[in-house]
C-alpha cells in the first residue's frame, strides 16, 4: 500500500476507536491539541530548562523550549516539502505537519522535577532502590504519560493518540534491555543514545523511549513503518522533533544565560580564538596531556574536535569545524556577548537577531537522506550546519553546565529528590497511615501492580530485575510496583512542588500541604 492509502487507513482508525466525528477529517490536529490540553503539557512551565527560572521571564522553562521546539518543527517540515523531498519522505512514511508538531510539544512531558538532574537521580533510585530494570528514563516517561498514566484524555488510560504520534514521540525507538532483537546496542556503530552509558556498564542503554510495561504499545505504534525504516531508526516526525530540539537547545539557552550574565564574552572568545589560532599546535598534543590541562584555553574545543572524529566520523570534517568555529566566533561571540545584556530595546533585538537568523541558517541547512548513518535520523543537516550545532553545544556545556557554581546548585536539587523519594517510600510502608495516602500515588501503585502483574502472565521473560534475576511471586512484583508507582508520583511534581511537598511531609514548615501534588 503507498503511504497515502497508509495515512488515511491511521487517520479512519483514530476516528473509529476515538469516537470523535470531527477526527476522521485531522486526528492528527486532535493529537496535537490533546497534549497541549493535558495538565501535563501545563505542569512543564514549572520545571527547570536547565537552572530554576524561579519567576525570571529571562530564562526557558520546559514548557517554553517545548513551543519553541514545535516552531522550528514546524517550519522543518516546511521546508523539506518544499525542497522537492516529498517522494523520498512518504516512502519512509510521510511527515504531517501537526504529527511533527504534537510531538515536538509533548517531547519533554516526562522531565521530571529539575530536568536532567533529577532524571538521573530517579533513575539510579529506580534501579539500585527497587529493582527496576529499565530504571527511569525521560523519553520513556513521556510515552507512559501518553499511553498510560495520563488520565484526561478520551479513555481510561492515556491520550489515545494515533499512531503516528506516538511512534513520534520515541526519539530512541527501543526499550533499555531486549527489544527490539538485536537490541541496537549491540550494533557495530550504535544509534545516539542506544550504547550503555560508561558510568554505568550492565545497565542496558544510556536513552530510549519505553519501559517493558509499554513495550506493546511502541510496537503497535511503529508497525504502520515496519517496512519502511529499520526497527532502531526514528519515523521521518520524530527525526524533525529531534532535530527541532537540538536547534532550539543550542540557540535559545545560549541566549537565556547571555541574558542573565553567566555567558561572558571573554572567556568564550579565549576559547574560541586560542584554538583558531593555534590548531595545528593543539592537534599535535598527546591525549593524555590535553586531558590533564584541559582547562588551558583551546584545549576543551580541542577535545571536541577529536571526540566528534571518534563519534560521528561519518560527518566530520576538519575544515568545516574550523569554518563553525569561526563563524560562532563572528556571531555568537563578537557580535552578541560583545556587548553586555542590559534589558535595553537596543539588546532585546540583539538577542532576537541572533535567534532569527541563527534558527533560519540551521533550518534552511536540513535535508532528507535515504540511507542515513547510524549516528543520525533520515532528517538531518548538511555538514557545514551540522557542525555549527556542535560548537554551539559546546559552548552551552563548556561555559554554563561544568560552572562550579550550577554544580552546588544542582548537588542540593538532586539530595531534594532523594529526600523526597525517602519520604514517600516510607508513607508507603506505614499501613496505620495508608488510608490517608494521596489518592494520586494510591491510584499509581494499583495501576502499576496491574500492569506487573500482567508481565508475569504474558512475558515472564522479560520481567527481571536491576540484577538481571527474574522476579517471581507477588510480593516482588508488588515491590517493582510500588517503587514504579513512587517515581511516577514525584517525576509529575513540578519544581516548586517537590520543595513544598518535602518540607511538608518533614515537618519544615508549618502549613499543611494545600497545593494539589501531582496531576
């Protein structure tokens, strides 16, 4: 069947199982206009971008990046219908506009309190506190919330979105462990995100996008492209989101901490001009000695250079790294950090030209590949783009992210998280006070006791724990239960709500929580 006879079977069964008249015309705009209606998508104006906004118009939430990252989704998807693709992207299974932009809004559903921070503290709980093998994983959060725990929508459970949609949302379309086989870990040269992390050998891969309890869903989500793209590849919707996101994460943070101060012109010049000028001498340096000195100007970019070479040699080019370089240089640090951020009229169009033109080049630089690498989605950027991203990454990571100062900040989001985990867990445990639980976590754990319950039943295979041993009898599958039904209750806190909550149930304040706690 062609992909427009396979687009209007999708769009006839979300109408069908949706019971919506107005759906058999654009299931798609429904699936779009659900999560932006969801309580979950609302809950993202409060949570952290990359530092706590604390009330500041100058700095990204979630909730913010999220629109933004639909605006370039949606003008990718412009531009690759009108740059003659059109044949080549409905072979691979078409590209609606509003499917990439539903899933560019809903992307980062699953963050949890402080962003990265506290994914990676609940995924550590997840794993090493309750056994839970696939741990906790933002992308996979965001596919439960739409199949699962989102109680708002049309059915009991979930947004009932199409199929497309939610096949655009997996960024990494694989479970942690298993599935699909061979699990694209094991490929000679991973996709982004499938390698495990090098912290943590055993533990299956780095990112992906369900936990074992929605594996069926994803699978039914992505049969419609089962011929069409290889098992680990990306939907042509979900490579637009996901390159959506990396061109509003390296333009627009760079702009929030210019605006606050924290992105000074002379550091990142130093940077950035040592190297330009002195790159022959850099590139002959050993590796260890560019390790141990890493903070001498140059060098980190140096580093860069070799890590892109290791990573995605099948892109990277030395010359086209010195021409990003150079223009980063001339635009980003010359022309915008040249002059400090004052609020005037003179600096907000500063920034907003520095936004424009920058989103316009890096969209204007997509193109669609039949045969991508590995390493990238069929929607991707041509190399002199592609490496402009990179160096604009790298200033965000090298100048904002290893600040000392962000790190003590972060040290006291991550105890606050643990703490809070802490607390719940042992509410839980307490059976004189489990009448009085909220309703919220109280409806989590049953929902989770009955999908772990039915893995037992159906797929025994697959529900091991942290250490790889099976889990049998009913009180260990209500163990994994209840840790699953803990780290959903606190991942769909905002921030200011998982502080309030702790000093609640701590005892350190004396106003009893009022606040609804979670969604």
């Amino acid at each position: 069947m062609g992909s427009g006879g396979q687009r209007r079977t999708r769009r006839d069964e979300a109408a069908e199982a949706n019971g919506f008249a107005e759906l058999a015309t654009d299931p798609f705009r429904a699936d779009r206009d659900r999560l932006v209606a969801s309580p979950y998508f609302a809950r993202l104006g409060g949570v952290t971008q990359v530092v706590s906004a604390s009330g500041s118009a100058l700095l990204h939430n979630r909730l913010t990046h999220s629109l933004k990252v639909a605006q370039v989704a949606r003008s990718i998807t412009e531009r690759i219908t009108a740059d003659g693709s059109g044949e080549l992207v409905a072979g691979l299974g078409g590209c609606a506009p509003d499917v990439a932009e539903a899933a560019a809004l809903g992307h980062d559903l699953g963050h949890p309190p402080f962003g990265h921070l506290g994914e990676q503290v609940l995924d550590r709980i997840a794993r090493n506190r309750y056994g839970l093998a696939d741990g906790f994983e933002g992308n996979a959060q965001t596919f439960r919330i739409v199949t699962t725990t989102e109680a708002g929508g049309p059915t009991p459970k979930g947004l009932n979105l199409t199929a497309a949609t939610r096949a655009a949302l997996a960024k990494y379309p694989w479970a942690r462990l298993h599935r699909p086989h061979p699990h694209p870990s094991s490929m000679a040269t991973p996709p982004r995100g499938a390698a495990e992390p090098p912290e943590a050998p055993g533990t299956g891969s780095a990112k992906f996008s369900t936990y074992l309890t929605e594996l069926d869903d994803l699978e039914q989500a992505r049969a419609p492209f089962a011929d069409r793209i290889e098992p680990w590849q990306q939907t042509v919707e979900a490579s637009v989101m996901d390159l959506a996101d990396d061109i509003a994460y390296a333009i627009h943070d760079l702009q929030d901490f210019h605006r606050i101060g924290v992105l000074q012109h002379a550091e990142v010049a130093t940077e950035l001009g040592r190297w330009l000028d002195s790159a022959g001498e850099l590139a002959a340096l050993p590796d260890a000695e560019l390790r141990e000195r890493h903070r001498r100007p140059g060098r980190s970019l140096e580093y860069l250079r070799r890590r892109m070479h290791a990573k995605d040699s099948w892109i990277t080019d030395d010359d086209a790294f010195a021409d990003a370089v150079a223009r980063v240089r001339g635009e980003l640090v010359d022309e915008l950090l040249g002059v400090p951020f004052d609020g005037s009229v003179e600096a907000e169009q500063a920034t907003a030209t520095f936004s424009a033109r920058w989103t316009s080049r890096l969209v204007h630089g997509v193109l669609v590949t039949s045969s991508p690498s590995a390493r990238t989605g069929h929607v991707t950027l041509r190399p002199a783009q592609w490496h402009e991203v990179q160096v604009l990454k790298f200033v965000h990571r090298r100048f904002v992210l290893q600040r000392a100062d962000l790190a003590l900040h972060q040290r006291g989001q991550a105890s606050l998280v643990a703490s809070l985990v802490d607390a719940l867990d042992g509410w839980l445990a307490d059976r004189d006070e489990s009448a009085r639980l909220p309703r919220r976590l109280h409806d989590l754990v049953e929902l989770a006791e009955e999908q772990y319950a039915a893995l037992a039943r159906t797929a025994p295979e697959l529900l091991v724990g942290a250490t790889g041993e099976p889990v049998r009898g009913t009180d260990a599958i209500r163990g994994l239960a209840r840790g699953r039904a803990v780290i959903d209750f606190v991942a769909s806190l905002t921030d200011s709500q998982a502080q309030g909550m702790l000093d609640a149930i701590t005892g350190r304040t004396a106003q009893p929580w009022s606040e609804p706690s979670v969604l």
